[in-house]
C-alpha cells in the first residue's frame, strides 16, 4: 500500500521502544489533564466526564418519558377512562415521541461516542473538547426547559411530526407549537456539533496504523451516523424555520389558500425523519457489532460486509421517507419508488443480523448482561424489521396507517433495534469507568422483565391495530378493545419495573473512575480495554490488527510503560496526534484546549435564546443571543495562537509539525462539514422553492429586471473570487488578504441590498407563497453577510492584536472559505428565484 | 476523494439514479399528468446506463491499482455489485403498466 502523505510506515518498526523512560512523565500527564474540583465539573471538557453527563442526561430523558408512557398506558387501560384530559393526553403522546426521539435517542447514541471513541481510537480525546461540550450543555439545559414545558401546560400537541394545519397559528394558538419548534433548535444545534466532532475525531485522531480496514466498527458505524445527521438534520432545520417564520410572521409557506402545501412539511419532516431512524439505529448495531465478539470471543464474521451494510444503510435510507406518505395521494410511480427503496434498505440490516448470528454461531457463547440484551435485541428487531417489510407494500400500509399496528412496529424496531444495544452497552462498557461491575444477577432480572414486558406491550398491540384501533386517540369506546389494551398496560409496567432494576443496579454499583476501572472483565479485543486515566492511555500504540489486545498480548503493558507514541506531554500543553484519513499516517500534533467558561456561557446563552425567543421576550432572546455570540468569539479568540516549538518528539525520535492548515488540518474539516450542513439548508430550500413552484408557479409573479439579475450576479462572483483570493495571498500578504476579504463581504452587502431594493416593491410575504419563499432566500442571504461582516470583523480583531500572521493561515483559511460559500449560495438562489422562473 | 468516490462508487451513482428517476416521473407527471411511455422508457434506460457504468467500474476495479489497498477495493467490488442490483431493482417499477 503506497504512503498516503509520504510518512515511511517502517518507522514503526521502531515500536514498541526499549529501555526505561525518563522520570515524571506519568506525572507531568497527570497535571496537564487534571481531574476537575468544585465548579470546574460545570467547565469540564475532558471527554471522561462530558461523556459521562451526556450519557447520564439522554437516559434521565428516556426516563422521563417513560414515565409518560406510563401514563399513557393507565389512560388507555379502561374504555372511556378520565385518568387523563383529552388535551392532557395529547400534549403527553407529543412529549413522549418528541423526548425519546430529540432528547433521548440521538444524544444517547452521540453521546456513547463521545465516552467512547477517544478510547477506542486510543486519542488523547477528540479535536473539538469544548464543542462536545457546549452540544451537552445547550442540550441538557434546553431539554430540561422544554420537558418543564408540560408541567405548565404549555407543552406542544400535535405529534412529534407537528403537522401542519394542524400546528399552524389558526388550529394551535398560543405557544405550545413554538416551544417544540424553537425547542428543537437547540437541539438540532447540538447534534450538528457532536457530529462535526465525531465526523473529524473519526477520520483525523485515530491511532497511527489504525487505517479504515482496522477501524472499528462503532466507529465506522459513528462516522456514518455522523454523516447522516449532516445531511437529514438541515431539513428539519429548514421545516421548522419555514413553520415558525409562518406562525410568528404569517408568511404562508404550508396553508393552501396562499399557494403553501401542508405536503411540503412532509416531505421536509420525513427526509429527516426517517433516516433519523437509522441515525440511531446504527450506532447501537455499531455497539452490537463490538459486543458480540466478545461475547463470542471470535472476530466478527464478515467485517468488511459489515462496513458496507453501515455505507449502504446510510445511503439508502434517504431515499424511504415517502413511506410515511402513501396514503396523502402521491403518484403511484412515485410511491412505487419508494416502496422498493424501503424493501431494499432491509438488506444492509438483514446482512449485519446474519453476521451477528454467525459470529455467535462460530465463537462460544458467554451467557452475561451483555449477551443477553445483545441477543434479545437481536430478536426483537428482526420482528420489528419483517413488519417493516410488510409496511413497505403500499397496499398494506394503506390498510395500517394510523392504527397501532404502526405504533408496535416502530416500538419494536426501536427498542430492539436502539434500547436493547444501549443497555447491552451500559453492561458492557460500565467496567471502564467504573471502580466495580454493574450486577450480573440484577442486570439479569432486568433483562428478563424489560424482554418479557416489551413484547407482552407491543405484540399485542399488533392485533389492537388490526382490529382498527387508530393512533393518538386519547380513549377509545368499549368495541373489543379493552382486554389488548389492558395487557399493554401490563407490559408496559413490567418494562418499567426492569427499567428501575437497572437504574437500583447503577446507583449500588456504578462508582466513576477514570484510572481504576474494573477492567476488561468480558476480555474484549479493542482499544477501549487498554488501561487509561483521563489523558486516555499513556502512550498511543501503533495498531496491526482489528483485535490488537488479542493479537499481542504484551500491548496493555507496554502502552502503560509508554512504548508508543505520545509516552509524555510533548509541548507542555494538552495535546493529540493528528493523522490521515485513510491509512492513519501521523501529520502534526494538536493543541487541545483545556476547562473554560466561554463554551459553556455560550451554551447557557444559546439555550436562553431560543426559550426566551420561545415565550416572546425578545429583548432578552437577543440580549442572550448577543452574549451567546461573545462566549463562542472569545472561546475562538484562544485558537490558531503561536505555538512555543514548531515541531515535537513524538516518540522513538519522530517529529512532526504542531501546526497545521488547509486540508491536512482538524480546522479545515470542521468548517467543510459546517458548511455541508449549511449547503443542505440551502438546497432543502431550493426542493421546497420548486416544489411549490411545481404546482403554483403558472400564478407567480415575475421576477425583477435582467439588468438586476446580472448586477447580483456579477457582485456575488465578485465576492467568491475575493474571498478565494484572500486565501491565495495571505502568506504574501496578511493585510491584503484582509482587505479582499473585506470586499468581498462589501460585494456581499451591496448584493444584498440591490436584491431586496429589486424586490422591495412588490413583495408582500404574507400574501402567499412565492412572497414568503423569496423574503426567506432573502433573509438566509442576510444571515450568512451578517456572519461573514462579523468575520471580517473579527479578522481585524485578530489583525490589530499581531495574531494574523502569514506562518498561521487556519483562520484566514475558515473565513475564506465561509465568504466563499456565502457568495456561491447568493449566486445559485438568483438564479434559481430569477432566471429558472424565466427560463421554465 | 477520489478514493471515496470509488469506495463509493455503487451507492453514489444509485442515489444518483434514484434522483434521477424520481425527477424524471415527477417532470412528467407535471408536464402531462400521467407517467408517460417516454419517461418510462427514460427510467428503464437510465437504470440499464447506471448498472452498466457499475459494470465497467466493476471490471476496471478488478484489475486493480495502487490507489485502493485489499479492503477498499473489495468493499468497491461489492458496492458497486449491489449498486448494479438495486439500481435494477429501483427500475423495476417502471415496468409495471399503471
């Protein structure tokens, strides 16, 4: 295999070193990545303890509504029951969707990467710290305000997918609709950071050696999660913007009388809905994946098949969401795509079963926690996945839709497919940062009750939804209904009985430690079993194999000796080795920060944004979104600063640079990813443009003279090319690239204001769609020459405090590319909004 | 990239075809309000062009190089093998009379 970036792999072989190392190294990593004390566990960054929070706070969620579901379950116990109101009722069924789905599902699965993948990538920690932990705090403190929403009656009720009309301002008044529609922001926000996080943590902090073929599968399965939630999130983003700017504005993008569709939200919501689902089914089989050859002790059997099935998963689920759609009168060309698409995607997830299933077949079972919950899983998803099958077939969905037959589906693909891995996981994985083992007998007992009481639920629930019995129905006449009602009821109280048995079990046993774990008692073969403490392990070994504490059993003991790369502190500072994407070849070494209240004022304030914009205080709303701005201007201001040494010993007399830019760098990526997700926004509102255009366009006025067209035009190449230029002479030139820069957004500015002059006249959102659609265009532009004047005004910051200088190009590089984009984007939506009507 | 493009290459150029032919029937549905024979014909077409480009790419893969080491390459290889039979799969709709 040719070198990807030119490192000699036979250095290697320098490893493991010989001989003793120098004293106080151990300590001096000790020092650096200090354990925190007081209210320093509020400044965190350490992935240990972030890690830690996030997992803890997804599963008080699913706590939470659990116990909603609890008292769901009591309400529909007896025919007519009053145990709940039917508004009451409503507003738990949304809460219940809405908190498993935002505030449990995704941030538990992003959160075990977090814990997790710094471990198993054998890296110091992932390369943004302070973003893992500003997503956990504007998640935590957000979620919190929005599950107390219910306890106020404000909490919103018309399904976690909020259809409009219904959720529109005419049949939902009041602010309940927008406290799940602003509330969801910040917690779109939050995974969108974690999975930039784990998007660059997974491709660029990977151990040396550790190259895709010996990536584990938990990884690959994050890195495509990752993926999927940088593609599916920016349409529920953009639906939830269109729904609220309709609410609070008028602006009729979902009301048919003025030229909206109610069909667009669905096909907005579902893009991202139903891949959603595999967004956290895939990590879970990633956990699965890890667990079962342990518990078979074998390797996994048909690993690369695996990787595909995850790649193929990823792919494919895009293209299902009008599976949610075949009763709303779609063509039946269209629904007949789709409902191949949904077969199809069954594959990738039959094939990773069957692996699963032969690896267990081949090893030799070890009947513990993790088996049990693994295997259990394993058995209630297949179930859930042959009525998907069946969901699939139009005709047959046309027959289901609505009733609970949809409703113990989607439970069993959920819970077999997310809950029971997660809690495979939590057995698994406890020994690693916790002082004793969670309890084998009690961990048992809670298996069996949560098994048992899942399908006495759900099962019958299949035939409570053939005999007709529709969803979100707050009670039900006594037409046969009641005794399957009833026995859900039971089961759903067994399942909550297993559930506190485990919760008993964490409280008596988990005790968190970073450095005196249990240990790799289920005797796993990855890195995660190596021995660490908060810098994660002592030395970063060089890896050979998919199994390495299997292939060389002399590995923990000389990664704790410090044999590998990385034995010490190699500037002084906190710090990770940089590799390539694809065969894991060391490049630099990053900086990493360290505590900081910056990012999490900036999460504290993010969150107040959003629930003060949510209950209509909007001096405060932007007095926090102001302050939330600063926190993240200061937190950035510590990045990109000169560095004491140019280059390090990385181990075995091996130096590498420590700084870095372009795309080598940990800061390039995450801005590609930033505006990857920004580009989804902008093409998610491209489809709804044509889509509305589709069927309205015949009545749509005509857009301003050509003349405009070409002046925005030329202005918005203007801007591209200065800012593509700007990063070009910046290491002739800081102050010129500065100042193309600045013309750039000046050209941006100028655009702007002839677009809107050009429209001004006539434009009139409120009085229907095509209106609304280009006052939208027309603010998104206006954000993105917001964010880059303050860009520009940033870099003169930065300019006039001597830290933008030539030898440092990461900053220039980030903003460039962001101007850059935004005038790409202001080119294509003129044309779009101008030209195409024209045009067609 | 280009080793994720040929990492990738069958799932690409099926998510290609799948919006392809979901815009195609739409375009068609819109223009005429039926799924006409044309745009049948345009889907089953463009189903046989994708599945023989995976073919080519297949062939051409086989013989191997120095971008790809032995992983990539065989999840190439069977990417674009199930690329080939879903891209079919996917066309297969077309072929039924409405």
């Amino acid at each position: 295999m040719r070198s990807e970036t030119g490192f000699d792999p036979d250095l290697y072989k320098r490893f493991p070193t010989k001989g003793p190392r120098p004293e106080g190294e151990h300590e001096e990593l000790d020092r650096i990545w200090c354990a925190p004390k007081g209210l320093q566990y509020l400044t965190v960054v350490n992935n240990n303890y972030v890690g830690l929070y996030y997992v803890g706070a997804a599963f008080l969620f699913f706590i939470l509504a659990g116990i909603l579901a609890l008292l769901m379950r009591t309400q529909l116990a007896l025919p007519m029951n009053g145990f709940l109101s039917e508004e009451t009722y409503n507003q738990i069924f949304t809460m219940h969707g809405s908190v498993m789905m935002f505030l449990f599902a995704v941030p538990a699965v992003e959160a075990l990467g977090i814990l997790l993948l710094p471990q198993m990538l054998a890296a110091r920690d992932l390369p943004f710290p302070r973003l893992s932990a500003y997503a956990f705090w504007a998640y935590f403190i957000g979620g919190l305000a929005f599950f107390c929403s219910l306890f106020f009656g404000l909490a919103p009720s018309g399904g976690w997918f909020m259809y409009p009309p219904l959720t529109g301002s005419a049949y939902s008044p009041g602010i309940n609709a927008d406290f799940w529609l602003l509330g969801i922001g910040f917690i779109e926000i939050s995974a969108i950071a974690g999975a930039i996080e784990i998007i660059v943590g997974v491709l660029k902090t990977r151990a040396p050696g550790m190259g895709l073929d010996k990536l584990p599968i938990f990884a690959w399965a994050m890195l495509v999660f990752a993926a999927m939630i940088v593609i599916g999130f920016p349409s529920i983003i953009l639906c939830t913007l269109l729904l609220e700017l309709e609410r609070a504005f008028n602006w009729p993008f979902f009301d048919a009388l003025r030229g909206g569709d109610p069909l667009l939200w669905q096909h907005l919501f579902w893009f991202f809905g139903h891949p959603d689902v595999y967004i956290i089914f895939l990590p879970a089989a990633g956990m699965l994946s890890m667990i079962i050859p342990t518990i078979a002790q074998r390797p996994l059997v048909g690993h690369n098949l695996i990787v595909l099935a995850i790649l193929a998963t990823g792919f494919i689920s895009f293209g299902v969401w009008v599976h949610h759609m075949f009763t709303t009168g779609l063509p039946a060309i269209s629904t007949s795509f789709f409902s191949a698409a949904s077969m199809a995607v069954s594959v990738p997830a039959g094939l990773q079963v069957f692996a699963w299933m032969a690896t267990l077949a081949a090893g030799k079972i070890r009947w513990t926690v993790p088996a049990y919950f693994a295997i259990g899983g394993l058995i209630v998803f297949v179930m859930g996945g042959l009525t998907g099958v069946m969901l699939a077939l139009v005709p047959f969905d046309w027959v289901a839709h609505d009733t609970y037959f949809v409703v113990a589906h989607f439970h069993y693909v959920l819970i077999g497919g997310m809950v029971f891995p997660l809690l495979a996981g939590f057995y698994y994985w406890a020994p690693m940062m916790s002082k004793r083992r969670l309890s084998e007998r009690m961990g048992k007992i809670a298996f069996w009750l949560i098994f048992v009481g899942m399908h006495v639920t759900f099962l019958v629930m299949h035939l409570t939804g053939l005999m007709g019995m529709p969803r979100r129905v707050y009670t039900y006449p006594d037409i046969g209904w009641t005794l399957p009602n009833q026995i859900s009821t039971v089961g759903s109280f067994m399942i909550a009985a297993g559930v506190l048995v485990i919760v008993i079990d964490l409280f008596r046993n988990f005790r968190f430690t970073a450095g005196d774990g249990a240990g790799n008692v289920y005797n796993g073969g990855t890195l995660e079993w190596l021995p660490a403490e908060l810098y994660s392990v002592r030395s970063i070994p060089v890896i050979t194999s998919r199994y390495p504490l299997w292939d060389d059993p002399n590995l923990g003991k000389d990664v704790e000796e410090g044999r590998y790369f990385l034995p010490n502190s190699a500037t002084g500072e906190r710090e990770t080795i940089v590799t390539s994407p694809i065969n894991a070849e060391p490049q630099y070494l990053q900086r990493m920060p360290g505590p900081s209240w910056f990012h999490f004022g900036a999460a504290v304030f993010t969150a107040g944004f959003f629930l003060l914009l949510t209950v209509k205080l909007y001096w405060l709303a932007v007095a926090s979104g102001v302050l939330a701005i600063g926190c993240i201007l200061r937190w950035v201001w510590a990045n990109d600063l000169p560095m004491k040494q140019a280059s390090a010993d990385i181990g075995a007399g091996i130096r590498v640079p420590t700084y870095s830019h372009g795309p080598r760098s940990h800061s390039w990526w995450a801005m590609a990813v930033l505006l990857t997700v920004a580009g989804m926004i902008f093409v998610m509102m491209c489809f709804s443009y044509i889509f509305l255009w589709s069927s309205h366009g015949a009545t749509w006025p005509a857009p301003p003279p050509m003349v405009d067209l070409m002046a925005c035009a030329a202005l918005a190449a203007l801007g591209a090319a200065c800012a593509i230029g700007a990063q070009r002479i910046y290491a002739r030139s800081s102050v010129g690239a500065l100042g193309l820069i600045g013309a750039a957004v000046i050209a941006l500015l100028v655009e702007l204001w002839i677009s809107f002059a050009g429209w001004r006249a006539d434009l009139a959102p409120e009085l229907n769609s095509h209106d609304a659609l280009i006052a939208m265009f027309l603010s998104w532009e206006a954000m993105f020459a917001a964010i880059s004047l303050m860009m520009a005004l940033y870099l003169v910051a930065r300019w006039w405090a001597g830290l933008l200088v030539s030898e440092r190009p990461a900053t220039m590089e980030s903003v460039s590319l962001f101007v850059a984009y935004a005038a790409g984007q202001t080119l294509i939506a003129l044309l779009l909004t101008r030209a195409f009507p024209l045009a067609a | 990239m280009k080793y994720w493009f040929i990492l990738l290459a069958g799932l690409l150029l099926w998510a290609t075809h799948f919006g392809l032919i979901y815009a195609i029937a739409s375009i068609s549905i819109q223009a005429t309000g039926e799924n006409t024979l044309l745009s049948r014909a345009l889907i089953v077409g463009s189903g046989l062009v994708f599945a023989g480009i995976l073919v080519v790419l297949w062939l051409r893969m086989r013989r191997g190089g120095d971008e790809v080491d032995r992983f990539s390459q065989s999840l190439s290889l069977t990417g674009a093998l199930i690329g080939i039979v879903a891209i079919l799969w996917q066309s297969l709709p077309a072929l039924v009379p409405s």
